[in-house]
C-alpha cells in the first residue's frame, strides 16, 4: 500500500508501435481523471526507440509536448539514446516493481499484444485488462478470427497472407483473393491498429499496393471481403461476469474508417446510443459478452461490429485496449449507462487487483 493510504498506479504508455501518439492522449486523459482521493498516479512514457523513462522523465517530456494533440515522447529527447541503450534502466524498473497496480494503455504491438503482459507476469505486477493469451488474440486478427470462427461466432470472409506467400507466389496470391473474395476488400496488418496500414482495394492494383502496405507493418497481412454495413461498437466491462455497455454508431464521410477519419476528420460523428430495434442491441451485447469470454478477455475491451442494411451481423473485431481518451468510444459508451469517466478508471483498476488477488490465491 502506497503511502498516505492511496494506491499508487503506474499509467504506462507511448511505446514502440505506429499507435504511439494514440497511446499518449490516452494517457493524457487519464492522469487528469483519476481520482486522487483514493490514487497516486505515476505516468510512465515509453519513447519510441523503446527506452522506459521514470516518471519524472516522463512528466518532463510532457511537459515538453505540452498543449499538442498527438505528440511524441522522443521529442525533445534526442540525446537520450545516446546514453541509455532500448529498455529500462535499474530506476525504471526500481519504479515498476513499486506500483500497486499497472494500467497499461501502450497500444498496438509491445503493449496491447502479449508482450507487455508476460513481463507483468514474471515480475508478478498486478495490471489492468487482459492477459497474455487474450491479448495475443485480440492483437492478431488473423489468429483471433481462426478462434471466433471456431467458435461458431459471425466474422467475415478472409484469406491470410504471409510475406514469403506474397514474395514467393504473388500472382496466385492475387487470384485466390479476387476468387473467394471479391472487390472491394480490405487489406490490413495482422497485428496493427488504428487502422494504420489498413488499405480498401477496389481494383487489383488496389490489392497490390495494399498488400505491400500492410506487409511492412507485420509479417502477416488479413484480406477481408468488404462488409457494406453500419459500424457499431460495444464497451464490455468485468472480469467472470463481464456486462456490456449500450451501443454506439461511427459515422464517417471517408470510404472507411481509417487514421484520418478516427482522429483527424470532424465529420466523423460518433452517435450514442445507436438507432437500433431493441432486439438487435440485445444480440449485439450478448455477441460482445461472448467475444469477451471466448478469447478469455479480462477487464476491458471494446467489439466492433458490422450491420448490415438487411439485419446480418459480422464481428469486426474485439480490442483489448480500446481508446481510453474522455472523448473515445469506449469510455463514452459507460457515461452513457452512467459510469462517469472517472469512475470506470476506478472500476477498472479494481477489476486487474481482484484478479491479481485471484492469482496469488490459487498459488
């Protein structure tokens, strides 16, 4: 228990992947929501080459970045890697093993896919959200569709392709893909975000260019048949008896929801609730419940879903650390079931202590 009776949670975030800047709004919104009364936050940034900084490093960098809507914790750091190799030196670490609790909103890759989690396992640090088999899944849509699928659970159609597929065979890769698939499709990074690296192919030479965007983010691209549907999402909350949250809608006037439209374009309109029959928002719940328990999910997540014009329902996908700023889906859609921002960080941090204590109980 951290002094003066308030548990202190590191908030960790930045990080190595393309959803740096992302991570850092996030983070942002966080620290100046949660509640004081019963927490001492200690922010601790991530640089993009991968150096862990302190908190007071971190407090420092963005105090640099101060007042910028998306920014990078290397700015203003470039003499940092000349003195301290990638990771985290002996202070970071001292900090790491003094938490109480860690919440983790490093997105993407090294954050949101595993990786982070294994080390909070072995160092034996209670955190936020899921773990290191949900959050693989939840990472790798290729993988997580496999499961979903498996599962009987509606995803849509999609081939995978690896990059010694598309070095080796490309012009059979290219027929497999407009045969069982079609234009238009997507094609996007096995383990990305954000939409980053994610192309929409109307015509061959789209599905080229895609193909090779999205393959030098990972090794692994996921070519999805175009669902013409509405975009709606839901918040699931909880640990074994997760609750889902009502549902909103994205509206956006770009041919998708790209980087662009998530964050940058103001006619991307976010509706909530969304103007659906009762009885297709009760399916919908009960789909992201089951998304929730079927890749093991602990914490959070948020389901995104596909509806299309005459009823049918495809999953999107389930993302284990959703967007956490005040103004994000995740957080907006539990305002509106009437958990205020502040205090779902609160539940949220509950949640990873239960399980941390389930842990050490079984041990």
């Amino acid at each position: 228990m951290a002094r003066e009776g308030r548990l202190l949670v590191g908030i960790l975030f930045g990080g190595r992947s393309a959803e740096h800047e992302v991570s850092i709004v996030s983070a942002q919104g966080v620290m100046a929501a949660i509640d004081q009364d019963r927490f001492r936050a200690a922010p601790m940034g991530v640089t993009k080459e991968g150096t862990w900084l302190t908190p007071r490093e971190t407090q420092a960098a963005l105090d640099a970045i101060k007042g910028e809507r998306m920014a990078s914790l290397s700015a203003g750091r470039q003499g940092l890697e000349e003195t301290r190799a990638r990771g985290f030196s002996g202070q970071a670490l001292t900090v790491l093993r003094k938490v109480d609790v860690l919440l983790p909103l490093v997105h993407g890759t090294y954050g949101e896919d595993g990786s982070l989690q294994g080390l909070l396992e072995i160092l034996g640090i209670p955190y936020v959200g899921a773990g290191v088999t949900a959050s693989a899944l939840g990472m790798d849509k290729a993988l997580q569709q496999m499961v979903l699928r498996q599962a009987g659970l509606p995803v849509p159609p999609s081939l995978v392709v690896t990059w010694p597929q598309w070095k080796n065979e490309m012009n059979a890769v290219v027929r497999q893909v407009e045969s069982e698939l079609g234009y238009p499709c997507f094609v996007k990074p096995a383990n990305g975000g954000s939409s980053i690296g994610t192309v929409k192919a109307h015509s061959q030479q789209d599905l080229t260019n895609g193909l090779a965007e999205a393959l030098r983010y990972d090794r692994k691209a996921l070519v999805e048949q175009a669902i013409d549907g509405r975009h709606i999402e839901c918040s699931v909350l909880g640990n074994d008896d997760p609750q889902a949250s009502p549902l909103g809608e994205i509206v956006f006037a770009r041919d998708f929801y790209d980087y662009v439209a998530k964050y940058e374009d103001p006619r991307t309109r976010l509706i909530i609730p969304a103007d659906l029959p009762p009885q297709v928002s009760e399916r919908l719940q009960a789909l992201a419940i089951t998304v929730f328990k079927t890749i093991d999910c602990a914490g959070m997540g948020r389901v995104d879903f596909f509806v299309t014009h005459d009823g049918q329902v495809y999953i999107n996908e389930i993302n284990t650390i959703p967007g956490f700023t005040p103004m994000s889906m995740y957080p907006k859609l539990w305002e509106t079931a009437g958990l205020s921002y502040s205090d779902l960080i609160t539940r949220l941090i509950e949640l990873g202590l239960e399980r941390h204590q389930e842990k050490q109980r079984r041990a």
